[in-house]
C-alpha cells in the first residue's frame, strides 16, 4: 500500500521552530499509528529530529515536529493493522499487537499465506513472527522484495523555507523606506529581487519534488542572508 | 440568468494541451435543463479585439456540463483569453446565455517555473549579475500583469481583455 498516508504541514509556529503536520486518513485506519521527522541533507542522508506525540500510536491526528534550520524535511509514517487470529497473513504482512499479549510491532515470516489463529499469536510465537524495533522504517520497503502489503505507508518530502521568507520579509520592510529616498541603492535592491528569486526557486523544487536541489538553495540562501545581515 | 451558471476551467491538463470547462451550479437540475441543447462554444480572441479561431470541443460532453477542450496551439504557444460562449433554448422557451473571457496561461507559468528554478542557482554564485535575470524579472510582471487584468474582467467585463492578450503574446517573445 505505498503512500496510502498523505502528510501535510499546516502551519509553522510564528516562531519557526515548529511546524505542525497533519494527514487525511486512509480508508483503513484501525492498528497502530507510528510516524517519524527528519531533516534530510542533498546527499539524502535522514537526521531524526523531535517529533511529538511520538509514543501514541492510536488516534492522533497531528503533530509538532521542530525546526532548525530551512530546507528539506521528511515526515514517514505507517499505520500497521491489530493482530487478528482469524486473518491470512503473507510473508512480511504486519500486525500491531496493542498490549493485551505484548506489545509492539510484529512481521509474519511464513512464506506461504496462513492463518496463525490465537495459539500462534505476534507474541507467542516468534518462530512465525519478528519483532520490529522501528516501524517507521516499514514505509521504506515499499516496492521491495519485502515489502508488507497489508501495511499503509507515507514519506512526505517538503522543502521549508520559514526562515528565509522572515529574512526577506524584514529586509524588505527595511528597504522600503530606502526606495523612497534620492539616494537609493540599487545595490540592495538587488539583493532582494536575488533572495526572492531564491525563495521562488525552493518552491518550485518543491513542486517539482527536486529535494536535493531545494536543500541546497536552502543552505545558500543562509549564506547570502548573513552577508546582507553584516 | 446567466448569473446563475458557473463555467470556469476547472482543470489544465500537465501536458497543457487541453483543458477542462465545467459548471458546478444548481441551475441545471432545479431547471431539470436537457443537457442535448446546450451549445458551448470556446473561440480564441485576438490582441486586435477580433475574434480567432473556433478551438475545438475534444470531448463532448464528458459529464453533462464538463467539457474537455483543446488550447489552440498554432501559431502560438497555446496560452491567451478565450471567448466562451455558453447557450441554451429549453423547451420552456426560457433563454439564457452566457458569454465570457477564460485567461489561459499555463505554458507561460511553467517556462517562467523553469526559469526561477534554473536562475535561482545563479542568485546563490558570488559573480550574479542582474542582467542575467531581467527577462525572469519582465515575464514575472507581465504575469502578474495577466493575473490582475483578470481580476478586473471578473468584477467589471471591461475591454482589458485585449491587453492581456497582448500581454500574453509579449511573454511568449520573451521565453522564446
């Protein structure tokens, strides 16, 4: 079921150190919810960042994950269904267990479709089950060999540029009352029309889900901002 | 009457060769109007304030009052203000009609979208120089200037139509 889960940011703090993430519900939403944030580099390398609730896998329906710097963020989540004694399971199909026998997420082994009834339940029975440490990486199998079909998935890719857009903001503010002056400098004028020029561009990198070409605007325009600044 | 109805485009086709004219009002089934009679016609309108070519009606109609259309590419890029006209005759002998300008620019966003993308690295290098994005700062105008032409149609049908045409065909020139 890949990208079954369909994240969104819907607003960033005034602050920028938050953006709050929701998602449009998938058909089938009963199971375990586990989601994860991550700022990406252009190389594509994940850093894990804090994302909170992060230990409640039922009935959320937004989170606050922090921001530090502009740039590449990725949301992953998966909702994993309960266990269910009387389901057939596929080889790498999922089942949450929600604490009555254990607790946590588990992958069906068997390489033929089977139904494990009570007796051989996630936790009781770990010749048929694995447990996985981090669901969140399930979103990241799909397509491959091990992919668990039975498992809704999302990776959300977005290019956030809060920071960028407030430094714009301000020295534009402040060039306003320059334009108006004899002696205006083109020179700043210059620098403005280049930042919004960048700005423009991470948002059609976004559009166009060219992530790592929008990471690297992103760190360029921290470069341009501190010499406007100095 | 004519207030009553609701054409727009309701969609552009990625390849924006195409696009799709829909109305979503209540008019039709409270009127319980017989979709065979309705005419829609979509006419290209020149700079000069003639009117061009008939644009073809590729499917017709889709969903009663959806209709698939064919932005008309030859000679120009496909992008301008549109006529469309929109006619009934019911059996009741109530009559309505409907005519009205679409502002069509979905090639000029997208080649002014690849120019921010390609001249956004150049903003970042140490040697920018601005003439180098001039022409990104002329189609960014004229599109804006579209935009509010457009908006001023809307609220006062006034003739401006024919300068966003113009507009229009400018930007052309420029991305070429």
């Amino acid at each position: 079921m890949p990208n079954t889960i369909l994240f969104n940011v819907d607003s960033i703090t005034a602050d920028r150190q938050t953006a709050v993430v929701k998602y449009d519900d998938p058909a089938d939403t009963q199971g375990g919810l586990f989601v994860g944030a991550f700022k990406v580099n252009d190389e594509a390398e994940e850093t894990a960042i804090s994302i909170t609730p992060d230990d409640d896998p039922w009935n959320v329906t937004q989170w606050e994950v922090e921001l530090s710097v502009d740039g590449w963020y990725r949301i992953s989540g998966v909702i994993v269904p309960d266990f269910d004694p009387l389901e057939v399971y596929n080889q790498y199909d999922c089942v949450y267990s929600d604490g009555e026998n254990g607790f946590g997420v588990y992958r069906y082994k068997m390489n033929s479709p089977s139904t494990p009834g009570n007796e051989y339940g996630p936790v009781e029975f770990s010749n048929l089950w694995d447990f996985i440490e981090d669901p969140v990486r399930l979103a990241y199998n799909v397509g491959e060999e091990n992919e668990s079909a039975n498992v809704n998935c999302g990776i959300y890719d977005v290019i956030l540029s809060p920071n960028t857009e407030y430094e714009y903001a301000k020295y534009l503010a402040s060039l306003g009352k320059e334009v108006c002056s004899v002696d205006c400098s083109l020179e700043n004028l210059e620098m403005i029309i280049r930042l919004a020029t960048i700005i423009d561009g991470m948002t059609v990198r976004n559009d166009r889900s060219e992530m790592p070409a929008g990471e690297r605007l992103a760190r360029r325009a921290v470069n341009i901002i501190t010499q406007m600044n100095g | 009457m004519a207030d009553l109805l609701n054409w727009r485009v309701a969609e552009i086709a990625t390849d924006r060769k195409t696009f799709t004219l829909s109305d979503d009002s209540t008019y039709y089934t409270v009127n319980r109007v017989d979709f065979s009679q309705i005419e829609v016609i979509v006419v290209r309108r020149n700079w000069n304030q003639s009117l061009g070519q008939q644009v073809d009606i590729v499917q017709d109609p889709i969903d009663d009052t959806q209709y698939t259309v064919r932005l008309e590419g030859e000679p120009h890029n496909g992008d301008g203000v549109y006529k469309l006209a929109v006619s009934y005759t019911p059996s009741t002998g109530i009559w309505n009609d409907l005519d009205t300008s679409l502002f069509l620019t979905p090639t000029s966003e997208f080649e002014y979208s690849n120019m921010i993308s390609e001249l956004s690295e150049e903003c970042c290098s140490v040697d920018f120089r601005m003439d180098r994005i001039m022409n990104l700062l002329i189609v960014g105008s004229f599109l804006d200037s579209v935009y509010v032409i457009k908006d001023r149609y809307l609220q006062t049908s006034d003739f401006s139509v024919f300068e966003a045409e113009r507009l229009i065909r400018r930007i052309e020139s420029v991305i070429e």
